[in-house]
C-alpha cells in the first residue's frame, strides 16, 4: 500500500512538476498540431447547426449552434495563425485551452437562458469539455492537463448551480432533454473527472517517453536528440538576453585504452565519472550532452576566451585525479581534447558551430591530444 502511495505522489510529482525541455519543444509543435485539429474540427461543426435543424431542434438552438459555430471558426484561425511560432507566444497553450473550455461554457449558457435543462443537458455541447481536456495531451504538460481538467469541472458546476438556483422549478423539465436532476449532473463532473486522470495519465506516460528519448541511458545527460531539438530555444535565449554562447565538442583520448585495461564495465564507470565532472562545472542556464560513445556537447554561457580557460582548467584537474578502473586494477589517467566554437561569431546553427568545433578539436588531436583549442590554426 505504502508503494502505491509512493508511486501516485511521484507520478502527481511529475506531472506538476516543469516538463523537461525536449517534451517542452515537442509541446510546441503539438501546439500546432492542436491548431489545425482544431481548425479541421471547426469547420466539421458547422455541420451541426443544420443537423439539428434536420432533426427538428427549436429555431433558437439552432441559431445559437450557428453563431456559436461561426465563432469558434473565426477564432480557430487566429489559434493557428498564432501556432505556427508557438515558441513566441508560450502563452499560447494555456489561452487557446482556456478557450475551448470557456467558449462550451458559454454556448451552454446561451441554451440556458432559452431553456435552462437544455443548458445542462446538450450531450453534444458538453462533450466539447471533454475534447478540450484530451487535446491538453498533445502539449506533453500536466499541470495543463490538470489545470484545464479543473477548470471544465468549475465551470460546469457552477452552470448547474445557476440553473438549479435561479430557474424556477418548473422549467426544470424538457420535452427535449427530459428532467434535469441534481444526480445527473454530478455523474457529468465525475465523468469530467474520469478523463481529466486518463488523459494526464497519458501525459505522463509521454513524458516518459521523451525523457528517455532525449537522455543517454548510461549516463542520464541529455543526448543527440535533445541537443538538436533545443538549440532553436537555446540561440533565442542567448539573442534575447544579449548573452555569449560557446559550444564545446569534447572528445576522450585513447579511450579504447580504458576499455581493453578495464572492461567495458570499467569504461562505462569512467564515462559516467566524466559526466559527473563535467555537469559540476557548469552554471545556470549551461548544458552537457553526450552525443556519442566517447564524445560531449558542452553549452557554455560565456564568450569563447573564458569558456577557454574554464573547460581547460576542468581538463588539468581532471587528468590529476585517476580512475581506478576496479579492484586490483592500475590507475588510468584520463584525458581529452576539445574544439570551441562561438555562437554567432564561428556559425549561427547547430551544424555550423558543430563544423567549427570539429575541426577545432581535430587540430587538437594533431597536435597531440589532451588540450583545448579555440581558434583555427
């Protein structure tokens, strides 16, 4: 019992908790995708103020289906005109989903004012909550998930509490939507809250999955993937606060040497020793990835000269502490080389600064490995 106790509060945890930057940026291009479903789902909807019509519903419904249709139309284009640079407006996922709830409510008023059970009682109407709650999923955020989840509940109960405060009792009952109880309307909030934990449960099994798709497994850094998939957001930091970038490409020296002494078990305990290093010199908002068996990634907020000293003081301290590769086994002394690159001096992209940096850190190697170059030769 006490393990599922544990295994809710770190999954409740999780989900309140700053996604990961990877599912974040993914997020953005969910944001988009949630903007031209949207889009398509809008332009379906007007299908339904003629379908009502067809089947007889009152002129008044059927007018407020249409304009209400219209609306929403009108403003799913300004949604997806505004998704399509997500990344300058992070506002976008909470307004756009505010909306879609907010704008249910507001139709279901409507109703109301005509006839308050049809205001509690459109089946069609209230399922947009529910589109609204699973379409959070796409934006890999649980606190919106959860957020909007709530919001569709409040606004609900509190529609039902209006009707069933201010209507008279005798417009409590409908040809159309029969009578509206207290008790129905409660099995509506529950069902509101049955999809709210499903689709944060989705949440977090996709942040799940990001997470292990942008982290190297051995040593927990973020990877390759993370890497190309945050440079975007990291370039528009560093423009937008006027700040230096220096991206460093880090490669270990003859480490096939650790391997053969110490094993592969042993070789895997120095790379993670070296991750361990490496995260300790960073400062806020500075990165490290490993991007390859032997080689790192490190984003350093500083212009090229001191990111110079710094990485190379991490390399003089790191080669005057050996790693014992196991027990019984001899001290290996662990080195590397590096090539810098200067955002936006040597490339303004990821591919630009890492041609830089390579081929820095190839001179590095020819001449003699164990030290950090800054400038072309």
């Amino acid at each position: 019992m006490r393990d599922a106790d544990q295994g809710l509060s770190r999954i409740m945890g999780d989900l309140l908790a700053r996604p990961d930057q990877l599912a974040l940026e993914m997020g953005a291009g969910g944001e988009l995708l949630v903007a031209r479903v949207r889009a398509v789902g809008c332009a379906i909807v007007l299908l339904l103020p003629l379908l009502a019509l067809l089947g007889g519903s009152p002129v008044h419904e059927v007018m407020i289906g249409l304009a209400a249709a219209v609306a929403i139309n009108v403003m799913a284009q300004v949604w997806l005109a505004l998704a399509r640079n997500a990344r300058r407006h992070p506002w976008l996922p909470h307004a756009t989903s505010i909306w879609d709830v907010t704008a249910t409510s507001g139709v279901l008023i409507a109703l109301a004012f005509h006839d308050p059970v049809a205001g509690i009682g459109s089946v069609v109407v209230w399922c947009f909550y529910v589109i609204a709650i699973v379409l959070t999923a796409l934006r890999h955020d649980g606190r919106l998930t959860l957020y909007i989840g709530a919001l569709a509940m409040l606004q609900y109960a509190l529609l039902g509490w209006g009707v069933f405060t201010l209507a008279p009792a005798a417009s409590l009952v409908s040809v159309d939507y029969g009578t509206a109880t207290i008790n129905g309307q409660v099995q509506r909030l529950v069902l509101l809250l049955i999809v709210t934990v499903v689709t944060a449960t989705i949440v977090y099994r996709m942040q799940r999955l990001v997470e292990m798709s942008g982290r190297d497994g051995l040593t927990g850094l973020p990877n390759r993937a993370w890497l190309l998939q945050s440079m975007p957001r990291i370039f528009d930091a560093a423009r937008a606060s006027g700040g230096s970038l220096t991206l460093a490409l880090l490669d270990l020296d003859h480490f096939r040497r650790v391997n053969d002494e110490a094993g592969h078990q042993g070789g895997d305990r120095a790379i993670r020793q070296v991750a361990a290093e490496l995260e300790g010199m960073l400062q806020e908002n500075e990165h490290v990835a490993r991007i390859g068996g032997q080689e790192f990634v490190i984003l350093l907020a500083s212009p090229i000269g001191s990111a110079w000293e710094r990485l190379d003081r991490m390399r003089t301290g790191l080669g005057t502490r050996p790693f014992l590769g196991g027990r019984g086994a001899d001290p290996q002394r662990i080195t590397f080389s590096a090539g810098l690159a200067s955002w936006p001096q040597d490339g303004a992209s990821t591919s630009q600064l890492l041609r830089s940096a390579d081929r820095r850190l190839q001179q590095a190697k020819q001449a003699g490995r164990n030290r950090v170059v800054a400038r072309d030769a």
